[in-house]
C-alpha cells in the first residue's frame, strides 16, 4: 500500500535503531499521547529497538480509556429504551461501566449498532424515522470534527430523530495538566499526528516554552516512530526545546482551517472530566446552544448516575505515565480483557490492553530481537 | 441403568462459570477466542468428560470394530445467509469436510440438519440446498441423512444449519494438535482473513466496496497429497473463528511447544490488507474458511510445500514460522521492521477501531 | 485515536452536499467526505479517519522524508528536522 509499506521498511527501522544507540548519552522518558501511536509501538515492538536509556511512556492518548464513566453509564440508560438505537465505533462497545458495557446491552435488547463513520449514524436515523437514533460520539480533535459534521448534516436536512451524545476531549490542556503535576518526569512529548492534521501545531509553541520541553508532532507508521523519537532524542541531548514536525507528507502548521471552521461553529470548549485522572479545565468539547436538539444528554433524561470505578483500577496513574500496567496488583489476575476493571485494558491501544497482549509478563521477548 | 442424580444448580454454586462474572451468555463466548474455550472447558468438557472428546481437535478420533474413524460436528449461523463468494449451504459442507481433513480423515459420509425460521422465502432455501449439494459433489462426499425443524418467526435468523460427518483414516497416519515438535515449519495453504473480510464488506455499518469474495473450499483433496507424505504431517488445523493466532495458540497450548512467526511471510491480497488498515482489524484474528495450517517436519518442508503450490488451493502456500522449544504455549512474532512481540489468544470478538 | 490511513481518490461526485469521493485503499474503495478537502483531485491521496478525508497527503513531503530516512547515518553531522513545506494553501 503506497505511503504506508515505506515507513514499515526493516532497514531504515535498523539504522534508527543504530542512530539512536550512539546518540543517547543519557536517561531519557518521552511521553506519546495518542492510542494509536502505543498500538504501533506495542505491535512492532519498537521498544526493542531503543536503547535501554530511553523510556517510552504512555499518555491518556486513548479517548475510550479517559471517557468517564458516567458517560458509559449514561449511553447505557439511553441505549437500554426501547425506541433508541445507539450507534458507537466498535472501540466503545467493550468498556465496561458501572454494571455492564454496551456489548452486553446489545446481547440483552439488540439495539447497539457499530458504525465505521458518524455519517453512517445519520444514515440510520433517516432509515428509521420511529426510533431515536443517538451516536456516542468519542473522540479527540481528530474525530470532533467528523462528529460535528454529523450534528450540522442532522440539522440542516431536519433530521429531528438523531442526536449526539458528545464525549470529546483535547490533547493540550491534558499536556499541560501533565507538565504542571509535581510528580511528572515526562521530559519529551510525541504529538499525535493526526489530531495536528485537523489542528495544526501552534498551540504547542506556548507549552514547549514555558515547560522547556521538546514536542515532535509525530506520525502512525513505525519509522515515524522511530524519526519522531530520534527528533525528541536530538533536541533533548542538545538541550532544545521546540516544536518540531516529522509528519509532514501530512502536518501542516495551520491545520486543516475547514475543519476547524466548522468545530468552532458546532462546538464550544469546556470542562470535561477524564476518566481516572479528574476535571481538566477547558479540556473538551459540547454542542452549541443552537444545537441542543442534537444534544443526547439534554435531550435524554437519564437521571443522576451514581458512577463507580474498582478501587484496585490503577488507570488514572498509568494513563498520566507514572505507573506501568505490570505495577498494578490486579494486572492479569483480577483485571484481564475478559473481565477488566478499568478501560486501559479494553480498548485495544489502551496501555494495560496492549502490555497484556503483546508483552504478558515483564521482561518477556519485546526486549529479545 | 440407574438415573445420575439430577444436579442441584439452585445456589448456582455448582455452574463452573462464575455467574457473578457472566449471569448469561454472550456474543463474545462464541467468537472463537478465551471466552469460547472457557465455556467449553467448564461446562462442555467437563460435564460429557471422556477421553475421545478430550484432544478437543477439529474432529473424534477413534478406533472402533477395527477401522479408524473421525466423526465432526459443526454448526452455522453467519449472517448475511448469502454473501460475496458463497453461502451458509456451502460453509455448511465444506466446514465439516475439512474438519474431517484436519483429523487425517477421508471424508466420507455428512448429515445435515436444518433450523429455518418461518417466512424464509422458499427460493432462499432451494439456493441454499444447491450450494450445498454442489460443495459435497465438489468434496466426494454425499449428504446421507438430515432433519428439518421450523421455528416461529423472529426466533430463528432465517436458517441455520449443522452438519455432521463421518470418514476413515489411514493406518499410519497421526494428526493430531498435541503432536507438534520444536523445529516443526508452519505452512499455510494461501491468503490469510479472505473469509472474514468478506463478510465484514457487506455487513451494514462497516461496508465497504471490493471483489474479494469468500474463500471456503473443501480441503480434502489437498490435504490428501500432504498425507501421502506419512509421518511428516503432524498437526492439520483450519483457522476459523478466532484466526490463524487463535488456532496457534490453541496448538502451541496442546503440545507445549512455543511458536515464532515471521509477519513478512505471511500471506495477504492487497484487498484484505487494505480492508484490515481500513477498519484497524489485524488479519491475524480474522476468520478464514478454505485455509489450513500444516505442522510438519523441516525435512519433509520443502517437499510438502511444492506440493501444495501444484494444487490449485495451495498456489500461495507458505512457510509462516516453526515451532521452538522455548517459551511453550507462547506464540511470538517477528515483526516486520525487527521487533519482536507476543501474539495473544483474542479475548472476545476483534471489532473494528477508530484509534 | 487516529486510525486514520491514506488513500487514493478515485472519483468525485460533483455538487453534493456534503462533497464526497470514491477513495481506494489498496485495492477496496469506500464513499469519503471530502468537504474539508475541496481542492483535492483526482488521483491524489488523502489521510482518511472515520470516512473523513482530514488531510491531503503531500507527495513531495512523503518523498523527503523516505530520503531522510536513507541518510539517518548522516544525522549527527546535519540537522534531522525535515525543510519546512512550501506556503500552505487555503483549505490544506
């Protein structure tokens, strides 16, 4: 497939790995913040490629594992009335709320339906114009706005049975909130490549500077990986500090302006809770007044939901890169993908999910070439 | 014969599967992964207990008044009932045949039994009954006996099908998953996931336009020119539900034996491929139907492997991985660039992602 | 999040609201939005996520990059940052 099979090329994968041995001179721990770049590390095993200074940290990069838990709770009451489908990507189904997750429901009452796209969604609805049809829209910049074209279709073509119930969460204030810990020992960031398609990189200028620390928007493929961390490595063993882009065949610096035009015109910031972590100011999205139609969480009442999480769950800890899956007391006993606690072990680049998988036991053969 | 005392399941204490764990059964327990074994672990096997069920390969292997047997079931419920490359009737006979095959047996004998909800339209069945016995002709194998229920409507999904089989095995011939030996080289007949991609192109939601149409096959025929290869053949496995890693690590499990795949050699088309980074599937754990796996000894590999490439379902064999002594009841795979990672049993169902 | 892969535009069905194409990937081909995208022709790529077009691949730019990667044994004597991209235009 061309634009992908070059950037899996084991040669090029060989001289990073060479490069990276005689350029770290010291311990280093660089952060990724997105699910889908912890899937193509665990997958390619790239961490055995690194030298051993180097540490790659996880970050609450997985909209599934921060979506809180009264969310789920909530999709749950609403997808259990008989005259609502509920339609989520396939990520969603697995997680598990206070009681049960979304699969279960579907097993009970059968109207759960997956989707590849939010359009597809809108479809359904227009198919089935006796049911209320709500699309548990997850996501961070990267899909808010495929979501908001969803609402603003919904709206302009009157199609009154559709609404959104909107879980959307943005990448750089849970940087910074990650940065301003006391206990942070992230010293590199990954930004995710595909949230800066759709944003562009200019609002990480201001974290880069205050925080003094090196941010490289970074793409999926394994040798993005391996140039985004040889760029973090660079910058860091020289003492810089700046905003750089290895995705750049996708990246650039504005973003994509319509997209952006049109989050603004669906969506306004606001607090959003992330799962395990807390209240981040400002860190996410919700539907305009305009569109409070659209709005499932207006428009469903489902009543207060008494969320509560496993107290062994450690994610919170995890997802901000101070602890690792194998840390964790119920790792691989009472947690396990098939019965998990938290939502790192379920959604499929949720950092306990992917340990579990691909790794199992600490110190197994990632470390072996 | 004195009646077993009934089992007292009133404290559901004695249910093996904890209830406060699964009060009730799930999709995922018949996605072919850990759910599904531990469902048949806990209340199939060890409720019917008995040697001839305990291997728990594709079919029972058995002697019985002198003659070797191998005798199958397997039941299909895929929705859609018709899809791109085939149809439930034509899984229905090739899924026993081959499960037949990968027992070393030669397919002989199938019944069929029929579930149909009420209203399915009578040409959908007369399709269906065709494509059945065009597969068994296809197979050399003939439907000799059957059954026929209908079920009120909405209690059925149209139709769903079981198949048993029957056939004969050589003297000699030891197929069986606990036989695999470190050195063993993994082949595959063809493409991975063709099956499971197929489905998943008309599956509403998730639909996507390709020509890639189902792979099921009967596989008999080619597996009869492996086995005219003896000894060399030691373990036959067809990856369906769960994939070709669900199937390794069931065998790597079996025989205490760990397994390395190479991910380079694995065989993909271009379309599935594209289909998998479409949907952020892993081919790995996506179904297939006309595609077996063969352990076989390293000399005999190169042998067998020309052989297959001279049958028509085997044009595309490949040399996957071999089996090793270390790390037993693990499969690991080199990945493409170097690295190394392990590749796990499914969970429950594999669903499309969108991170 | 961003399972998002590139794909080649196939066809575009011109005047609808929103503006979609037939995008292939390797080999399969899907119904993409291309509505942020509009300047984008046929024949060219874009990265798809959730049946969105969000980006236009650069050919040019994928192309200095697989050439970075060829002289990664050069990198400590030059400076590994790819060059800035030519002057972004409206819509990219």
């Amino acid at each position: 497939m061309r634009f992908v099979d070059e950037y899996r090329d084991k040669d090029s994968a060989a001289r990073f790995a060479d490069l990276l041995q005689r350029i770290t001179t010291r311990p280093w721990t660089i952060m990724e913040i997105c699910g889908g770049q912890t899937h193509t590390i665990v997958k390619y095993g790239i961490e055995s490629l690194l030298p051993p200074a180097i540490t790659l940290v996880h970050g609450p990069g997985c909209p599934v594992c921060v979506t809180p838990l009264e969310m789920i709770d909530k999709a749950i009451a609403i997808a259990s009335q008989p005259d609502v489908i509920l339609t989520s990507f396939g990520d969603m189904l697995r997680v598990p709320g206070s009681q049960k997750d979304l699969l279960t429901v579907k097993a009970e009452m059968g109207n759960v339906r997956m989707v590849y796209s939010p359009l597809d969604a809108l479809k359904i609805a227009q198919e089935n114009p006796k049911k209320r049809v709500v699309f548990f829209g997850v996501g961070f910049e990267t899909t808010a706005p495929a979501n908001a074209m969803a609402v603003w279709q919904a709206r302009r073509m009157g199609v009154k049975n559709f609404s959104l119930l909107c879980s959307h969460v943005l990448v750089p204030p849970a940087m910074e909130a990650i940065l301003s810990s006391p206990s942070n020992h992230v010293q590199g960031f990954l930004a995710a490549g595909h949230v800066c398609a759709i944003m562009g990189y200019e609002e990480y200028i201001p974290l880069a500077s205050r925080y003094a620390i090196p941010i490289v928007v970074t793409g999926f493929e394994p040798l993005d990986l391996l140039q985004g961390i040889a760029m973090t490595v660079k910058q860091l063993e020289e003492g810089r500090h700046e905003v750089e882009n290895q995705y750049t065949r996708a990246v650039r610096k504005e973003g994509n302006v319509r997209a952006r035009r049109l989050l603004q015109e669906v969506f306004t910031v606001s607090d959003r809770a992330w799962r395990g972590i807390g209240i981040i100011p400002s860190s996410g999205f919700e539907l305009r007044e305009e569109y409070a139609a659209f709005d499932a969480a207006r428009v469903f009442e489902v009543g207060t939901i008494a969320a509560q999480e496993s107290p062994l769950c450690i994610a919170g800890q995890i997802l901000q890169g101070w602890k690792k899956p194998y840390d964790c007391s119920a790792f691989g006993h009472q947690c396990t993908p098939e019965h998990p606690l938290g939502a790192p072990m379920v959604s499929s680049e949720g950092s306990c999910a992917a340990y579990y998988h691909y790794r199992r036991r600490q110190g197994t053969p990632a470390a072996t070439p | 014969m004195t009646k077993p005392p009934p089992v007292d399941f009133g404290a559901g204490l004695n249910c093996p599967i904890p209830l406060t764990d699964y009060p009730s059964v799930l999709l995922a327990h018949g996605g072919g992964g850990r759910l599904t074994q531990q469902l048949i672990q806990k209340m199939f096997v060890s409720q019917f207990a008995n040697e001839v069920l305990e291997p728990l390969h594709d079919g029972a292997v058995f002697a019985l008044d002198g003659a070797n047997l191998a005798f199958s079931t397997d039941s299909y419920v895929v929705d859609p009932v018709f899809f791109p490359g085939g149809d439930i009737g034509a899984l229905a006979v090739n899924g026993t045949v081959n499960d037949l095959a990968m027992c070393g047996a030669r397919p002989v004998h199938l019944s069929a039994g029929f579930i149909i909800e009420e209203g399915l339209p009578m040409n959908d069945l007369w399709r269906i009954v065709v494509s059945m016995h065009n597969a068994a002709q296809e197979a050399g194998v003939r439907i000799v006996t059957g059954d026929t229920k209908v079920v009120e409507k909405g209690k059925g999904d149209r139709i769903f099908i079981n198949t048993s089989g029957i056939g004969t095995i050589l003297p000699g011939i030891k197929i069986h998953p606990r036989n695999a030996r470190p050195g063993d080289k993994i082949l595959v007949n063809g493409p991975i996931a063709v099956h499971g991609i197929a489905i998943m192109s008309v599956r509403e939601g998730l639909g996507f336009d390709s020509a890639i149409e189902s792979d099921t096959a009967p596989l008999n025929g080619i597996v009869a020119t492996l086995l005219a290869a003896g000894e060399k053949v030691h373990v036959l496995r067809d990856p369906t539900r769960g994939g070709v890693a669900s199937s390794l690590n069931e065998i790597a499990e079996s025989s205490h034996v760990g397994i390395l795949l190479t991910e380079e050699s694995i065989p993909l088309t271009e379309e599935v491929r594209g289909a998998c980074e479409l949907l952020g599937l892993d081919p790995l754990y996506v179904a297939n139907e006309g595609k077996f796996l063969a352990f076989v000894s390293p000399e005999g590999a190169d042998d067998i492997l020309a052989r297959m490439r001279e049958h028509p379902l085997g044009r595309n064999a490949a040399v996957i991985g071999e089996v090793t002594a270390g790390h037993p009841g693990t499969v690991l795979m080199k990945s493409r660039i170097g690295g190394t990672r392990v590749v796990d049993m499914l969970s429950g169902e594999q669903l499309p992602r969108i991170c | 999040m961003c399972l998002a892969i590139p794909g080649k535009v196939l066809s575009i069905d011109q005047g609808g609201t929103p503006l979609m194409a037939d995008v292939s990937f390797g080999g399969i081909s899907k119904k993409v939005c291309l509505e942020w995208l509009p300047d984008v022709r046929e024949g060219e790529y874009v990265i798809v996520h959730v049946g969105f077009a969000i980006s236009k691949v650069d050919e040019e730019e994928a192309l200095e990059t697989l050439r970075l990667f060829q002289e990664i044994g050069d990198f400590e004597e030059g400076d590994m940052k790819p060059p800035d991209g030519p002057a972004p235009k409206d819509g990219e």
